[in-house]
C-alpha cells in the first residue's frame, strides 16, 4: 500500500513537472517565433533584391555583369541590427538640394531625426522625404535614410548605403540595418545617387546589409 502511493505521488509529481515545462516551452517558442519573422523577412528582401538584380527589366548591372550574375553578397542577417528609433519630427525644416553623383540635384526635406543605440553607441541620423515623391500618392509615405559607416571602402561601398522607410504611426521607427543596399551607381556609373550628407555619417561598423559588389569583370 505504502509503494502503491509512492509511485502515485512520483507520478503527479513528473507531471506537474512536465507542465511546468510545458509552459515555460511555450513561452520560449513565442519569443523564437518573432526572431523567426524578423530572419524571414530579411532573407526575403535578400530574394527579391536578386530577382531584381536578375531581371533585364529591372537591373542596375550592366549585361557584361548580369549575364553570369548569381546573387549579391550579404551580411549574414542579425537582430541586433534591428533597431527601435526615437522619431523627432522635424516639421519646420526647409527643402534643400541634395547633391548627387552627376549634376542633378535631389529635392529633399528633413522629415526627422532618428536617436537609437547600436553597438554600445548613442546615433542620430536625418531621415528624409522627397519633395517629388511626396506628391504621388503610391509614395507619399517613402522616407529616406542614406548613411555612411566604418566599413565603406572595406566591406561595403565606399559611398555608403540607404534604407527606405515608411511614415511610421507615433514617435518611433524601425530602422532594419540588414536592408541597407547600395546606390545604383555603385554597380553602373550612369545612374544618379544622392551623396550621403556627412551628418549622417555613423562611427561604428555597421555589418548587415548588402556588402560591396566586386566586379570582376573589366
């Protein structure tokens, strides 16, 4: 009788345990699952930015490029690099030109400034609006965010890289650093970039995104 109970306490006792367990999983499984919907979301930019890259349609590469194109390098995708913004909007700011890598100048406006944290650093960077786009309602709400960082030159593009936003709801933006790519003119000299303004320029490495396109072929 004594081992009878014995072995009927052990066995609450196991499954007590098991659902204390359970639930801990479930808990555990929540948070992997949103890790899980950031990578894919970047691991689908990555993907439509080379079938872009891939299509005659739509690429920026040369045909002596794209021919044998297979894909552009990344950084392999990171959620720290995903960061949460304070947004200060910036209503009173007057349109400027912003130089381009040719002679023709960009309209933008100062939207606002983004103050986050990244690798242990405090940053700040103008996020913009063009005056032209803005007044196309397909692209009212596109926001621009060119920047420059410590691997131009090494890892990455020496002329930096942009990363398109939208308007976002209330004072604070994502910012996914792993969809940085390049300018157009980084891959064909006859396209038009906007110059990052040095204001924007980060003091750190900034390692997510599109890496720099070698070209092999002369």
């Amino acid at each position: 009788m004594r081992q009878t109970f014995l072995l009927t306490l052990m066995v609450l006792v196991l499954l007590g345990c098991k659902e204390d367990k359970r639930y801990h999983d479930e808990t555990k499984d929540a948070k992997a699952s949103a890790v899980d919907d950031v990578l894919k979301d970047i691991l689908k930019f990555q993907d439509n930015m080379n079938e872009e890259f891939k299509n005659p349609e739509t690429s920026p590469l040369p045909d002596r490029y794209r021919k044998d194109f297979e894909g552009l390098a990344f950084f392999e995708p990171n959620t720290d690099y995903v960061v949460k913004a304070k947004l200060v909007l910036t209503p009173e700011a007057l349109p400027f030109l912003m130089p381009t890598t040719t002679d023709r100048k960009s309209e933008e406006v100062v939207y606002g400034i983004a103050h986050f944290q990244l690798n242990g650093k405090e940053h700040r960077l103008e996020i913009y609006q063009n005056k032209e786009l803005m007044q196309q309602e397909e692209h009212k709400d596109y926001l621009f965010l060119p920047f420059t960082d410590k691997t131009n030159g090494e890892e990455t593009y020496s002329g930096g890289r942009y990363i398109d936003l939208a308007i976002p709801n209330g004072d604070s933006i994502i910012i996914d650093f792993n969809k940085a790519y390049n300018p157009y003119c980084a891959y064909n000299k006859k396209y038009s970039c906007p110059i990052v303004p040095n204001v924007n320029t980060m003091d750190t490495r900034v390692l997510a995104g599109v890496m720099d396109f070698k070209k092999d072929k002369e």
